[in-house]
C-alpha cells in the first residue's frame, strides 16, 4: 500500500503541511526572535522528516512572507511588516500569541472600516439567494442562543453571508480573515460580554439589507462591530495597567 504513488504523495502532502504548522507556529509566536532560524539538515533531522519535504515547507513559509533567502546566506527570518497578515495560517498563528489581543484590536478596526461598506453594498446588490442566506444565518443565531446550533459558526456564517452578497470580489474574499479571526474575537468578546451575541444588533444589519436600505446597513453593521471593538478597547487597556503595576 505504501508502494502506491497516491498513498505515497498523499503521505508526503501530510508531513509538508505538518511541518509547515510547526514551522510557521514558531516562528509567529517568536520561538526564533533570539536564535537563528535551523537550516535544511537541522530541521531534518530534529523532525524526521525528508529533504523534499523540508524544502516544500519553507518554501511555503516564504510564500507567507516569513521566510526570506540569499545566496550563501540560507534561509533567514523577515521582519514582521514583511507578513502576510492576510494568509490565514499567519493570522491564526499571530492569534496565539501573547499581544493577541492587541492584534484583534486592529483586526476590528479592519472589519469596521470593510464590513459596514460591504452591508450597504449587499442592501443595494445582494440576489434574493443571498437574502436567504443572510437570513439563514441570522435564524441559525437564534436557534444557537436555544442550544439548537454552534454559537461561533452561526455568527460566522451570518458574516460571511453579508460579504458575499456584497457582490464586489475584494469583500468576497475577505470572508477567510473574517472567518479566521472571528474564531478567537467571538470567543473573547462573547466571554467580555458574558453572553453571546446581540441577536437584535445583526437582526437591525439584517433588516437593512433585506429591505434594500444601504444607509441604515452601514450604520447597523458599523454599530455591531464598534461595540465589539469597544469590549476589546477596554481590555487592551485594562491589560495595559496591569502591565505597569
């Protein structure tokens, strides 16, 4: 079984993205800041994995903006501003870390700058399928708030939803940031809060977009997202304080 050659690449495919997890994880949340990055042979052997794969992997990770290369100089870290904050392992990495939350902070000063454009867009474009789906992820939220679904991935899905029907390609795509980021603000603000999400803040997006009104679809969405960042605010400077004593 072994011998065969999908098996074969399909194991190899396993290891590279297994390496590239360990990698990248590392070098986000700073196990590399005061050490040289190990190079080909190092990390072959202290993770038992083949040349190919070690070579796929930090290509990858160059890909993503980590990693850099010279000529006889090797494989060698980038600088931060150098990361691609848009790849959503780098994201999901960034959000391990300790600043977390100051990273979230800026992640909400992102949305609310995108997301409330995008809503005014959907309330002026969005097909009658998109409604639905709008809807359908508005509906999963309450029947999360009975037990009846996932709390994270309704709230998720109704966002992505409003992307989506903005019909405009660039917010399209902004779904996998939103959806990756949402996984940890969603938790933490919804722990802040003690409760899960406003149901009546995403019913008032909802109601915008469904019946055509852009102006009030922006100020509803733009009204979510700033009491989030508001929650998030609070505690960056909460930690801060904590910090100086």
């Amino acid at each position: 079984m072994a011998d065969d050659p999908l098996v074969r690449g399909e194991l190899g495919r396993n290891l590279t993205f297994g390496l590239l997890e360990v990698l990248g994880r590392a070098i986000v949340t700073g196990e590399y800041r005061d050490k040289p990055f190990p190079n080909e042979a190092d990390i072959v052997k202290q993770h038992g994995v083949s040349r190919s794969v070690t070579r796929e992997a930090v290509k990858m990770l160059a890909a993503k903006g980590l990693l850099g290369a010279r000529p006889k100089q090797g494989t060698f870290l980038r600088p931060e501003e150098a990361w691609n904050l848009f790849d959503t392992d780098v994201l999901r990495w960034l959000l391990d870390r300790r600043s977390s939350l100051t990273l979230l902070r800026r992640f909400s000063e992102l949305r609310i700058a995108v997301e409330p454009a995008a809503a005014a867009l959907a309330a002026r474009s969005a097909t009658v399928e998109q409604q639905a789906a709008i809807t359908a992820g508005l509906d999963r939220m309450r029947l999360a708030e009975l037990g009846h679904d996932d709390t994270l991935e309704a709230d998720i899905a109704f966002h992505v939803a409003v992307l989506r029907a903005s019909n405009n390609p660039f917010f399209s795509q902004f779904r996998d940031v939103v959806s990756t980021a949402l996984r940890t603000s969603i938790r933490f603000t919804n722990r802040l809060a003690g409760r899960s999400a406003n149901i009546g803040d995403h019913a008032a997006v909802h109601d915008a977009i469904v019946t055509r009104d852009g102006a009030a679809a922006h100020a509803a969405m733009e009204n979510l997202i700033e009491k989030v960042l508001e929650l998030i605010v609070r505690s960056v400077e909460r930690e801060g304080l904590a910090e100086g004593h």
